[in-house]
C-alpha cells in the first residue's frame, strides 16, 4: 500500500500531468471540436501514450495497476478544466466499460480487449438503453436468439444514447436472450466488435451540451455474435450491471465535484478583475456571500464523495449511498452553474466564455446513469423498504 504522503504528493504530480496534457494538446483545438460534435480518435491514442488510459486496471492486462483514486483523479481533473465532453466519454471507457470485462470477462476477453483500451487503439462503449425505454432496463426489447447449432446469437434491436457511438472500436450491448421471463433474468451481455456485419453506427445525436462528445444511435440488425463473446453468463447481464452501477454513479459524482471546483475558480479570478459600481465585482457583499454559498455547497459534495471514493476502494459502496452521492454532487453542479454563470452578467450567455459551455454540459448529469427521480427512488427504497 502506497503512504497517505506519497499517495498525495503522486496524485499532485498527476494533476500537473494532466493540466500540461489539456494545455498542449486540447486547449488549442477544443472549441473546433465542440463545433464538429467529435474529438478525434487520434486523441485517445495520445491519452493513452500519456498513460491516463485504464489506470487502475493490472499491468498484465496492458493497464497501470494504480489505485482506483488515480483514475478517478483523472475525470475529476479533465471535468475542473472544462473539459467534460471528454471526462465523460473517457470514464465511460476507462472508469466502466473496462471494469465490466475485468470483473466478469474470460480470460480470453480480458487479453483481448483492455491492453488495446489502455493504449487507446481500441474505445470501448456501452449500449443499454433504447428509444423507448430510457432508465427502465426491465423495458428493453433487444434481443439476442441463439442458434443451437451453430452456438452462435443472432441480435437485433435498436439503442439510443451511446457515448462513444462513433468511434468505438467494440461495445457491449445489453439484450434480452429468455422473454419468458422478467428481464432481470432474463438479460445477457455481448461485446460486439465495431466491423461485426449487421451493426450500423447511427446518427450522431445533436445535444445542447458535450457537442464533442460523440454519442448516437446504434442498430442491430441480425448481428451474429459467437457465445465465446458473451460477458459474464448467460442471463444473469443484470448482475453484473448492478455490481458495476455504484462505480459508475460515483464517477459522475466526481466528475461533477471537478466540474463545480472548476466553475468556482474561473468565476472568482472574473470577478477580480471586473469592476462595477466603482469596485471590483468580488468588493460587493451580495456576491461575496453568494459565492461563500456556492463554495460551501461544493466542499460539502466534495467531503461526502470522497467517503464514498473510500467505501469503494475497499469494495463497500452500496447502490443506495452511490444513488446519494451522484443525487446530491450532480443537482449541486446545475446549481452552481448557474449560479456562476449569473455572476458573469451578460458574458456568462456568451459562447466564447467557458461558463457557458460548463452551464450547459452540466445539465445532462442529472439524467444520464439514472435521473435524479431514479436516485431518489433508490433511496428511499433503502431507508423504507427494509
């Protein structure tokens, strides 16, 4: 085990890495990639040159072998740069889909697919969700049908919504494979490569934030996949879904803490340095108190995710306490944004501010990974229903 000191002081380094990386090799061409609606895929590969790639997952499978806070560190930091369209596609692929194939994938799986996503040759996505079921997985109608004879599934459906839809190199795709039953037992997972025939990239979806975070439809369309490439058993997709559910809420809480701290620092070096009413803007009590407000609540989001970071380093973080965190840091995050974004007058509504570009890429974290209202149920679930 690393030292708290030395654990510190590494992470601080981490950070510099990354704010050198963002500065050379983002900062000049983020807003063109905003624009386009996609960060090229020459990226990743320079991300994972950088080693910021699947950190935390062992060297023999091509990953660092560092603690699970160093690859959380790395969404956080991207996220408090402003670089959200690319902390989110990134943790889909760093922080989830690789922890799906290293906790439930063969062995042949694992050899296959995380050294080529610790070097970013490889990106991978998830499709769970489809037009007409949104957070209700019970509701999908994706289905993979086995031929017997040939031990081979044959999938077709239609999902939304997927981070990294253009430019994954493989992606693990949620269907149903015994209609007989609930779909909680009757689930299963497939990683499906990208040049499989039948499987067609949709359209690239038009949002009102993380433009260059390319997500789109996905449709299926008799896509033939061997039973050597299921994930985890047959069925049973369900359970490892909810195994991985707590790390993936608890990484959008992270983000969104960087995300807030990051929004607070550009707003406060504004406001030393705009004037009015003869003053600076920070010289005036009714802001000074707002922002003593706004900082308040993103310590207190900040504390509470880093108990959570530490339940789940020791493997006991429970959905209902990850449903709390991702709740309370995300809500806080839309608040915040909008909060800075007021202090900035009219500035904040234009596009050549980077809080502007915070306010809207923040909106999306109170739906994706499970809306607020699902959290909400979740816990209340917890603490009634025992």
């Amino acid at each position: 085990m690393i030292p708290l000191k030395e654990k510190e002081e590494e992470i601080s380094l981490l950070k510099k890495s990354i704010e050198s990386f963002a500065k050379k090799e983002m900062e000049p061409f983020y807003g063109k990639w905003e624009q386009e609606g996609n960060i090229p895929v020459g990226l990743w590969k320079k991300l994972g040159d950088a080693g910021f790639l699947c950190v935390d997952i062992p060297e023999h499978y091509g990953g660092l072998g560092t603690p699970l806070r160093y690859a959380t560190t790395i969404i956080e930091e991207f996220s408090r740069l402003g670089y959200s369209s690319l902390a989110v596609n990134l943790s889909v692929h760093s922080n989830i889909v690789a922890h799906y194939i290293l906790s439930s994938g063969t062995e042949e799986q694992k050899n296959h697919y995380l050294p080529k996503m610790a070097t970013g040759e490889s990106i991978g996505a998830i499709a769970m969700t489809e037009p007409g079921a949104g957070s209700d997985l019970q509701g999908i109608s994706t289905t993979a049908i086995k031929n017997e004879s040939t031990n081979e599934y044959f999938i077709n459906g239609t999902k939304t919504f997927i981070s990294n839809g253009q430019n994954f190199g493989f992606v693990i795709v949620v269907a149903r494979t015994n209609r007989k039953v609930k779909a909680s037992k009757g689930t299963s997972l497939f990683i499906v490569d990208a040049d499989t025939f039948g499987l067609t990239k949709g359209k690239k979806l038009k949002k009102i934030g993380l433009h260059s975070a390319d997500t789109s439809e996905l449709i299926l369309e008799n896509v033939s996949v061997p039973s050597s490439q299921i994930l985890g058993e047959v069925d049973y997709g369900f359970a490892v879904l909810m195994t991985e559910l707590p790390r993936e809420r608890l990484t959008l809480a992270i983000g969104a803490c960087g995300a807030m701290e990051g929004m607070l620092d550009i707003t406060v070096k504004y406001l030393h340095d705009r004037d009015a009413f003869g003053k600076h803007l920070s010289q005036l009590q009714v802001i000074r108190h707002k922002i003593a407000e706004m900082t308040t609540e993103a310590k207190v989001n900040r504390a509470y995710v880093n108990q959570c970071l530490r339940q789940l380093e020791n493997n006991q973080l429970s959905t209902a306490d990850a449903s709390v965190a991702k709740l309370s840091s995300t809500e806080a995050q839309g608040r915040i944004a909008d909060g800075c974004l007021q202090l900035f007058g009219g500035y904040g509504y234009m596009q050549e501010y980077p809080i502007s570009r915070a306010f809207t890429d923040a909106r999306v974290q109170r739906i994706y990974g499970g809306t607020s209202e699902i959290m909400k149920e979740i816990i209340s679930k917890d603490i009634l229903d025992k």
